[in-house]
C-alpha cells in the first residue's frame, strides 16, 4: 500500500491529495486472489500565478479538482458529487451502505438511497454516520407506501391474490376472511380458481366452513364470473389463484386470461425470503397482471427485509398486509410504513 500512494506522488507530485486507498482481490467475489492496492488521489488545478507551471486543462466542463487514476488499476474516478453515487466517498459512507447491502437491499437501491440522502445533506454531513442514518429513515419511510384496511361504504369490493408458488396465498386469503368476517362483521365470499393442487379446493374449503362463509370453485374464465355474480352480496369477495412459477410465462398469460373483464383489485403475495434476484423476476412476470397491492408473507421465516422495500420501489405499489406465522386469524397486520422502515434497516424486530 505504502508503495502505491508513494507511486501516486511521484507521478503527479507533492501536492496530490490522497481520496481514498483500499485493497482487492480479483477472484470469487474479492475474497480470493493476489493482492492489489488501489489509490485514488486529487491534484489541484486552480490557476496559479505565472511563475508556477499550471498542468494542461483539458477541453471540458473546468472544476476546481480534477481527479487522478489510480496506479492500479489504471482508470480515471470521478471525484464524489451529489449527483454521482461512490460508496468510497467518505468511511460514513461506506458503513452505511455495508450496513444496507446486509440487510439484503439490492446494491442498485442502495446507491439510490445514498445518493438521495447525500443530495438532502449539506457536504460537511457526508462523513457524519448519524446524519446521513437518520435522514435515511425518513427517506425509506417515504418509500414504503402502505394503505389502510377497506372502507367499504356500501361498495362491494373483489380482492383477488396472486404470485408465485409457497408464498401462502391461500393461508392470507384464510386470514383476511376470518378477520373482516368475525371481527370486522363483513359479509365475506370465498372464490379459488386454483384447481392445480389436489388440497387446495378443500383447504379453503375447510377455512370457509370454519369462518361460516360461502365458498365457490370456478374451473374457467366463464365460471369465475358466473360465481362472482351468485356473491352479489357479499360486501368482500375474495379470489384465490393458483401459484405460478415466474419462470413459465404460459401459466402467466392463462392466469390473465382468467382475470380479464373483472374489475378487481390485484395484490401480488411475496415471500420475505425470497432472494432479490427471483423478486426482479416474479415482478416482471406478473407484470403481465396490474398490481394494485402489495402483500409479504412470512416475515417470521427471516431476519432481513430488504425485499420488502425492493418490491414496493420495482411495482410502485403501496403494501397493504404482511403476515408473520401461520396463525389464522392471528398472525397478519395492516402494514404501516414506518414500523416496516424499521424491520428492513433493522431498527426494530418482529
């Protein structure tokens, strides 16, 4: 390390201004490998009177500091601004953005985040951890959007739950009814169309016996409305789906076919423990569908939530129950933002 930053020196002088030096490794995620050093330094290029030989100005935008290339590897780092995300700008910095890619928040949405809040913060806050941490929660506040329970003021309401496969869809439809039905006192209708697994059926079934409510199965896009319509009186129709895997984009297109021509409000169901990189791809397969809602099931199964947070920001839908246990009716709550804000940056625990 020594060697490089006195490298760094004798190339561009005494005068070079050391921003930041951190080691790497090349192999497996930077936890193998031959050692490398990386330097990253500033030189003034302010004018300065005659008699002092002023570097070449290239033919750009000028700025009072030009950044230098580190020794090795060779590449020009653009020194750190509001409006450039670099996670080196400052050890707060650094910290903090650790701190976020442990709790499972996407690296993308990370940047994002810190860029945000660096924009909201004088630059003399941009190396105060405590600053920059406090505004953060106020911004993850901002970007969890949760609504209330249904008012249903004489207006029916047909909720319909879909997703991938094991996110326990049919457990929440379970305990949404039982809870407008025996503690809310809503005339509430059970419909599944998922026909696929050979329980299913008679899961909900057993649920709608339980709660005493009606429950209808519909085995096509005609049937599905026909029961609709025999629950014209319910104040609450809830519709169960089958799962589908975001990987068979056929099961998606029959499952829009079924959907079509109802007026419904859509809440895609995703598992807390679901990894980031399948929570891109179940949003983009069901994509296919409107997504009105949000709702994360299992949050007891897991201790880190940034899929919570990276499913509202990539629907842009606002969360509307999360589930912690297979209690029904018990283990479900109305999400409220700020409490979620906590969970995911690990402020507070279930």
């Amino acid at each position: 390390m020594q060697e490089a930053v006195e490298g760094l020196r004798r190339e561009y002088g005494a005068d070079a201004i050391i921003l930041h030096t951190t080691q790497k490794r090349r192999w497996f995620w930077g936890r193998l490998g031959p050692r490398h050093y990386e330097v990253v330094g500033a030189i003034d290029r302010t004018p300065k009177p005659p008699a002092t030989k002023v570097a070449p100005v290239v033919k750009s935008q000028p700025s009072r500091t030009e950044p230098l290339a580190p020794t090795a590897p060779r590449e020009v780092v653009a020194r750190p601004d509001a409006t450039k995300f670099d996670p080196s700008m400052s050890e707060a910095v650094q910290n903090i953005s650790g701190r976020l890619l442990r709790r499972d928040i996407p690296k993308d949405l990370v940047q994002d985040l810190l860029k945000d809040v660096l924009a909201r913060l004088p630059r003399e806050a941009w190396n105060d951890e405590s600053a920059i941490w406090t505004r953060l929660k106020d911004l993850v506040t901002e970007k969890v959007a949760t609504v209330d329970p249904w008012d249903f003021s004489g207006e029916q309401r047909i909720v319909v739950l879909i997703g991938p496969t094991g996110v326990g869809k049919t457990t929440t439809i379970a305990k949404i009814a039982a809870n407008f039905s025996l503690i809310g006192a809503k005339s509430v209708g059970l419909i599944t169309i998922d026909t696929y697994r050979i329980a299913a059926v008679e899961q909900l079934k057993t649920y709608a016996e339980i709660i005493g409510i009606p429950v209808q199965v519909a085995y096509s896009p005609r049937e599905l409305k026909d029961a609709i319509g025999k629950m014209h009186d319910r104040e609450l129709i809830l519709i169960d789906t089958a799962g589908r895997s975001q990987n068979n984009y056929l099961q998606i297109a029959e499952l829009k076919n079924h959907l079509a021509g109802i007026e419904a409000e859509i809440h895609l169901v995703i598992s807390a423990t679901t990894k980031p990189q399948d929570v891109d791809e179940i949003i983009k397969a069901f994509g296919q569908v409107t997504i009105d809602r949000v709702i994360i099931t299992k949050l007891d199964e897991t201790t880190t939530y940034g899929v919570v947070l990276q499913t509202c920001e990539r629907t842009k839908a606002p969360l509307s129950f999360v589930t912690t246990g297979q209690g029904v009716p018990e283990d479900i709550d109305v999400a409220t933002n700020d409490k979620i804000a906590q969970l995911i940056l690990g402020d507070a625990q279930l």
